[in-house]
C-alpha cells in the first residue's frame, strides 16, 4: 500500500447510470442512460485514453453513453487535419470572415452547411439534472486530510491563474460536454479582477507569450511565393504531388485563415489562449507543445470586444473541442463553423512541434439527429466503433448507421476490446489515506456489494486506467 502524500494520479468516483433521464437531442422523457465519474483531478494520459474509449467531460463530470440502450447514441468522432481540405461552405464561411474584416461587409442569409443546433437549454437538462445529483453526493464525500490539502493548494494556485481570465469555463450556459458549438448566448463582459478595468483591451499576457504570438503570426502571413511555397512543403509530404500538381492544389486551411488584411481593414480579429478550470493537471513535458497539454480557453477579441470563447483540451494525442459559446450579435458570421476551422488549423500548429498530436476530435456524432449530423462534414473523419473501440472511416459507416441507430463499426467478428479489463483485482483503489489494488481492499471490506460497481467500472475504463486511476471509496 502507498500513503497518498505523493499523489500524482487521476482521482475518480464511479458512479454506475441507475435509470434513464430526458434526451435533449430527441426530447425523449426517459430515453437517455450513461454512466458517469466524477473527477478530483485527473491526468492528460488518462483522459485521452478514456475518450478513446467513448469517455467524455463536461466540466468534471466525465461520462459515457450506454451505447446500446440510449435512445440516440453518441459515437466518438475524430476528424484528420493533416489531410483535412475545406469544403465549398466552410470556405464561403471564411471568406465571410475575411470580407467582414476587410470590408465590413455583413453577409445576409444562413450559411449553407451552418450547424443548426438544438437549444442548449434542451441538450443538456437532462445531463445537468444528473449532474446536480452526483455533484450533491460528491459533496457529501470526504477524501481525507491530504486530499484536502492537496485541493486547497490547487485552488490557490488556480485563483493566480485565472487572474488573468475574463471568462469563466464553468457558465451555465455554455454547451457542456458537446464538442459542438451551442446555441448562441450573451457572452459576460464582467470586469476583470482589479480596479479600473479596462474591458476595450485583452487580458493581461506574458511578454514572452506576446513575442512568441507575433512571431507566429507574422511568419503565417509572409505573402511571398516561396515563403508559401516552404509552408505548404511542411504540411504536404512531397512524393503526394509533382510540381506541375502544387499549382493546381486548392488553398491550404491555413491560408485562407490567415490571408492578409488591408492596413484599412474595417475590424480586427485577435485569437488568445489561456488555461482554464478543468480537472486535467497542466501537463509540460520537453518533448510537448510549447503551450503544454490541459485545458485552455480560445478567446475571440473583434475590435478589443471579446466576441466567442471556446473551451479545447490539449492532450498527448489530439486536440478535443469541448464547448464554444458566442455573442448572438455575431451570428452572422457563422462562428460555430469558424472556430472549428480554426481549432483544425491549430492542431496543425501543434503537430509541427509535437509529431504525435495530430488528431482533432469534435465530441460526439449523432447520425439519428439531423441537427447533429453536420460533424460529419469534416473530412476526413472516423468514427469510433463502441464494442472494440478501434477507429474506423465514417464513410464505411454510414450505411450501417442508416439501417440502425446503434452499430458496431468493426467488420471482423472475431475481434475484441483489446485493451479490456482483464484483471480486476489490480484496479487502483483509494481507500483511507492509502492506495492499494482492489484485491486487497475487498479483503478488508468483505462487503461483496461493491464487487459489480467495480467490476463495471473495470470494464468501461479499460486496463491500463484502471490500474492508473485512483478509484476512491469511502
């Protein structure tokens, strides 16, 4: 056994789904089901082997669908930004972009390809109901005096940080959870901490950080032939096309973001980062990105007002889209589709300087909703298959998915979850101010009840979490 005053891992209570609740997809009253845990504090390791495996956050509440029993299954979508090509409505959403900066010329009518959510209010009630109730029982448990500590130094630590922050990550009315853009809300424009904020400027930076962003930026929108021509050689392996073919290719992502304004330009867009409130512990390994892996806000400044706030997790493997929410005065300019665009274009970035992180994955895709189907559109794209979890191109899986609202993706019949639960008794538990493997601990409980829960959360988390994570009991 190990005493937890070297605690370094992800912290979870389990929570087996013991009935069903409304659907804000279907509007079912009792058609939704999933389980859930909650998360103290979790690693960026953990938490992208959970989401493989159909595992997803809304804020530290980390569920997943009971795919076969829910009434509109959510499967796991992954899109490749490497190979990622904009499509004629993502491309006239840019443009639109482009014009407006430039111009201030104001597009009238919908977008073609626009993603036109459910309400938020309706997509997430049933969740937040759950939510409330494992937060009301997570409140009730206590995890020790270390732990406690330990909390109380992360909240300090996190005060510090979000002295710096203008939004806060946990709104209410933000779309939790989704990966998608939510229905349009009033962005808050609560004064930052301090006397005499001035919200006409954005938040405090580093200089280093400012430096580093004007070098990037201004390395991206270099207009010489070569310059473009050595970027687009870094994005595209050079046996794919001969030199006759590169003429022909149609604009780079990148290019067409971060094409060039006139000095006269009529607005400004300005694109900041910063970490925000989550359960993942900052992670900055030598070999990550520069900004490192967690959690963090995307803020959208037009004019020195901020506009949109979107919410990514940075992990070892991808870049995960949580939630976004945008001014309803800015619709017009289909900010939904934009910052998806643009969060594809900086998992591009991240890639160059960390080779392994070069997935985009954008929450969960619904094919039995309509209005949720438009994820599909990012291409290319795979779905992940909810038996063995392994990835599989969304082209080889919409036929299926028209014949059934649940399938399995995975051809082979013979194929299994390879990374299962197979040894249960090496589940990580945290039990009285020490860790221990399972094994151990039911010896000292010898209360057989707990074995099923376990056993469950065992097989959902797969192996190598398991004996990662520390399951709590009390």
């Amino acid at each position: 056994m190990a005493s937890c005053t070297a605690l370094s891992s992800s912290i979870v209570e389990y929570f087996q789904g013991d009935g069903f609740y409304r659907c804000g997809y279907c509007k079912n009253e009792s058609g939704s089901r999933s389980n859930g845990m909650w998360a103290h504090s979790m690693t960026v390791q953990d938490y992208q082997d959970l989401i493989d495996r159909g595992w997803r956050r809304s804020g530290k509440y980390v569920y997943k669908p009971v795919m076969n029993e829910t009434c509109c299954p959510q499967y796991t979508i992954r899109c490749r930004p490497l190979q990622f090509q904009p499509s004629k409505s993502h491309k006239k959403v840019l443009k639109k972009m482009l014009k407006f900066l430039a111009k201030g010329e104001i597009s009238k009518g919908n977008c073609e390809g626009e993603p036109m959510e459910p309400l938020m209010e309706d997509t997430i009630a049933g969740d937040v109901a759950l939510i409330n109730k494992l937060d009301v029982q997570c409140g009730l448990t206590k995890l020790g005096d270390n732990l406690k500590e330990r909390e109380e130094k992360k909240g300090k630590s996190a005060k510090k940080a979000e002295s710096c922050e203008l939004i806060q990550s946990q709104d209410k009315r933000a779309k939790l959870g989704s990966g998608e853009p939510a229905q349009s809300v009033a962005v808050p424009t609560a004064p930052k901490p301090g006397k005499g904020a001035d919200l006409s400027k954005p938040p405090c930076r580093k200089a280093k950080e400012i430096r580093k962003e004007r070098k990037r930026l201004k390395l991206m929108q270099q207009n010489t032939a070569g310059e473009r021509e050595g970027l687009q050689a870094q994005r595209e392996p050079p046996s794919l096309f001969s030199p006759e073919a590169k003429s022909n290719q149609p604009k780079a992502l990148e290019d067409l973001i971060f094409e060039s304004l006139p000095e006269n330009a009529s607005h400004k867009l300005e694109f900041t980062r910063f970490l925000c409130s989550s359960p993942l512990e900052p992670e900055t390994p030598p070999n990550g990105p520069d900004c490192g892996y967690g959690s963090f806000h995307q803020q959208y400044w037009l004019d020195g007002r901020i506009v949109a706030v979107g919410v990514i997790d940075i992990l070892p493997y991808c870049v995960s889209s949580v939630y976004l929410y945008y001014d309803p005065e800015y619709s017009f300019l289909s900010l939904g589709v934009y910052s998806a665009l643009r969060e594809i274009a900086f998992t591009k970035q991240l890639h160059e300087q960390t080779p392994q992180l070069s997935y985009y994955y954008m929450g969960f895709y619904i094919h039995s909703c309509p209005k949720m189907k438009y994820k599909g559109h990012y291409r290319p794209s795979d779905l992940l298959c909810p038996e063995t979890y392994v990835w599989v191109p969304i082209e080889q899986c919409l036929p299926a998915l028209e014949n059934s609202k649940y399938c399995r993706f995975n051809q082979d019949p013979k194929a299994v979850d390879e990374g299962r639960s197979q040894e249960p008794d090496r589940v990580q538990v945290f039990y009285r101010k020490a860790i221990m493997p399972y094994g151990v601990y039911k010896k000292q409980r010898r209360d057989a009840s707990e074995e099923a829960d376990v056993l469950q959360y065992a097989s959902l988390v797969g192996q190598a979490c398991a004996e990662r994570m520390l399951l709590f009991r009390s």
